[in-house]
C-alpha cells in the first residue's frame, strides 16, 4: 500500500491519508469543501462548497498520477437532501459522459460544518 497526500489539497482534519494506493485501486478519502491556503470551508453555498470539493479530489487525483475518468465509484454525503439538484448538476457537469457508480447518503453532520462530502475509489488498471 501506498500513502497519496497532496500539497495541493486542504490538509487532513485527522489521522487518515488523501487517499490509498493498493494494486489496481486508489480509495480516496472524503473530501471536504475547504480552502487549501486557508484550511477554512469556502463560503457562497452549496454550489461554491460541491465546486471547492471537486479541486480538493481533481489535486489528491493529480498526485497519485490519475483523473476524474478514472474514477469508478462515489459516495456523496449531503446534510440538506434538499441540496442535491445542485450538487447533482454539477457532479454531472465534472464527470460530464463519464458516469461512475454513485450514492448518496443523508448524514446529521459532516466535519467542520461542511454541507457537502464526496470520496471515490479509483480504478487504475488501465
């Protein structure tokens, strides 16, 4: 196994990796919708939030050498379902024909008072 940390993405909030290289996969942790620079969540709402996590993803991706096309599965964490015609039209708009296996779960919180978490797992056979 491999460690992927990017200085281009926040710093970890806790004692976990970017993300994790094991043979063909690459299991991205969750990424939040924080300011690299800053380490604050980014303020505007839940499309400036799903936009700010999707760059934290695209930099852990372009440290461990891969894209969003890569990706075969996400798992989308919302504490609004209210929210999710908004993230939902952007995540279409990232991935654009490519269209990984996807959930999305309703939680009570995410960390930092973030609205909205995604993580990927990574296939990197090809």
């Amino acid at each position: 196994m491999e460690a992927i940390n990017s200085l281009e993405a926040p710093a970890a909030v806790g004692p976990y990796s970017h993300a994790i290289r094991t043979g063909d996969f690459l299991f991205c942790s969750g990424q939040i919708p924080l300011d690299p620079t800053t380490g604050e969540i980014i303020e505007g709402g839940i499309e400036m939030e799903t936009r700010q996590v999707f760059k934290n993803i695209r930099a852990v991706l372009a440290t461990a050498g891969t894209t969003l096309d890569k990706v075969a599965k996400t798992t989308i964490f919302l504490t609004d379902m209210a929210d999710f015609p908004a993230v939902n039209g952007i995540y279409g708009g990232e991935f654009g024909d490519h269209k990984p296996a996807r959930s999305t779960v309703a939680v009570a919180a995410l960390p930092l008072g973030a609205a909205v978490e995604i993580e990927c797992v990574v296939d990197l056979s090809e």
